[in-house]
C-alpha cells in the first residue's frame, strides 16, 4: 500500500510536466523526470522477487523508470 501511495505521488508530480499542444510547461525537465521516474521505478523494483533477485528487479526498475521519466519530459 505504501508503494502505491509513493507512486500516486510521482505521477502526480510527472503530470505537471505533460505537454498540451505546442506549449511546454516550465517545470517539466528531462533531469527532473528521470530522477522522478528512477525513483518510481526503485519503489516497484524493490517490491518484486527476493533476495538477489529483488536486488536486480530494483536496479531495473531505478534504470528503466530513470530512462522513461527522462523521455516523458524531453
């Protein structure tokens, strides 16, 4: 349930940075968006397998969701 509440949260910020038209909000910056997104991306890395395997799903997440937030924003 915590991990879904953090997650509400980042979307919510990652929201403000959606583009409508030719208009470009200012708070919406590529740097900002991957740390956002590699943050989302821990918390539901770090909720999946065990062990080791919960240490790479984490990775992977932090990695992808960095990556995601970044295209979002750019």
């Amino acid at each position: 349930m915590k991990a879904v509440t953090v997650l509400i949260a980042i979307c919510s910020v990652l929201a403000g940075c959606a583009t409508q038209g030719s208009t470009r909000y200012s708070r919406c910056n590529p740097t900002v968006g991957a740390v956002v997104g590699g943050v989302a991306g821990g918390v539901v890395g770090s909720n999946i397998g065990a062990g080791r395997g919960r240490d790479l799903a984490t990775v992977a997440g932090v990695v992808g969701g960095a990556v995601a937030g970044h295209e979002y924003c750019k």
